[in-house]
C-alpha cells in the first residue's frame, strides 16, 4: 500500500513539474510573440489616405482655390479606398490657406505629407481630386 501511494505520488510530482514546465515556455513565447508584433506594427492610416514624400515645385491659384503642383518622389503607405498615385509623376493637390505660409517656404524641397482623395462634383470643374491634409514641419 505504501509503494502503491508513492508512485501516485511521484506520477503526480511528475505531472505537476511537466505543467510548470509548460506554463514557464509558453510565456516566453508569449512575451517573444508580442514585442515582435510590436516592432512590426503597422502603422495605421486613414481611409481615402495616403503618406508621401513630394517635392514643392509651384503655387497657384486656380478659381479662388490654392494648388501646390508637385512630385511624388514616394509613396509611404496607403489607407483603404485610396486611388492609387505613381511615384515619379506630377501632381496638384488643394490645400487651406493656413498651409500657405508652410508650403511657400518649403518650395524646391521635398516634405513627407498626407493627402486624401476628395470626392469631385459629376460636372465640377473646381479643385483636383487630392486635397493636402498634414505636412511634416
């Protein structure tokens, strides 16, 4: 009877070691799975959005509305539903007077901005179909 309760004993000690055992490797992994996901994160952006880096070339205003004509020296992400650009080709975008002051001094150089596609009137003639929305300072 005695060595019939130490093997159930030791079958029990041996249990309990291999789910320490389990619970100790798991959470490494966990942990290991997590900043991974982290150092990968994707950053989100808008829908309709995109990131870009653009080259100032021209300011004009065209039917009371500002337009910056450009180049899209490279594309940095897309949000969902955003017409796609081609890097390397010119392009206008609207932008608010208060961007004014900001984008005449940075004509000639090359700044990372957000844009987002602007939905056009059937008929309209007025403003392009990308609007500027955020520049790096």
């Amino acid at each position: 009877m005695y060595l019939k309760n130490v093997r159930y004993f030791r079958i029990f000690a041996l249990f309990l070691f291999l789910v320490f055992l389990q619970q100790c490797c798991t959470s490494k992994e966990n942990s290991n799975n997590e900043e991974t996901f982290n150092r990968h994160a994707i950053k989100k952006i808008p829908n309709g959005s995109a990131d870009l880096t653009f080259k100032f070339l021209e300011i004009k205003e065209v039917n009371g509305i500002n337009k910056v004509y450009g180049l899209v020296e490279k594309i940095h992400g897309y949000g969902s539903q955003m017409r796609p650009l081609a890097e390397g080709n010119n392009y206008d975008f609207d932008f608010d007077n208060k961007m004014f002051d900001q984008i005449n001094e940075n004509l000639g150089k090359s700044i990372k901005i957000r844009i987002a596609s602007m939905p056009q009137m059937i008929g309209s003639d007025k403003g392009s179909t990308y609007k500027i929305l955020s520049m790096e300072k």
